[in-house]
C-alpha cells in the first residue's frame, strides 16, 4: 500500500482554447443539423442568456456556454463590418 502521507502530484494540461468564431460555426452547423433556424435560435440565446436555445447537438450548448454573450456579439459585429468596408 502507498503512503498517503506524502503529498501526490500530477499535471494537467489545458484544453486547447477555442474562439467566439469556431464556436460560433459550429453551434450555428448544430443547430442547422437539427432543423433549427440558426440565425431565430442564437439570437435568443444571446438576447435571455437562455441555453435551451442552443441545441445539445454535437455538444454546442456546452460550447456556446464557454464564451460570454458580449464576445459572441464582438465576434459577430466585428465580421459584419469588416466584410462591409466600414473600416
């Protein structure tokens, strides 16, 4: 039997950060996947803070929860105006 006195160590490596954009997409494909109208279900979710508008599908509920609601929002505007020529 080990020592249970002696304090044990062990390392954990980070998972590997993903962004508002990759999360984005692929909450957006879950959600087409399932039937959804992505645009009506991300918008409600953004708006209530409500994960239920996010499927569980391929895991994007758990993943849109990651990100706060403002970054999401970031990210989207951020696309929008940079494929607007609003710069």
């Amino acid at each position: 039997m080990k020592n249970l006195s002696n304090t044990q160590f062990f390392k954990v490596e980070p998972a590997p950060k993903i962004e508002p954009k990759d999360i984005l997409e692929i909450v957006y494909n879950a959600l087409k996947e399932k039937g959804y109208n992505p645009v009506n279900q991300i918008v409600g979710y953004i708006m209530s803070g409500d994960p239920t508008y996010i499927t569980s599908h391929n895991g994007a509920r758990s993943l849109v929860m990651k990100v706060e609601r403002d970054e999401l929002v970031e990210e989207m505007l951020k696309f929008y105006i940079g494929h607007h020529s609003w710069k």
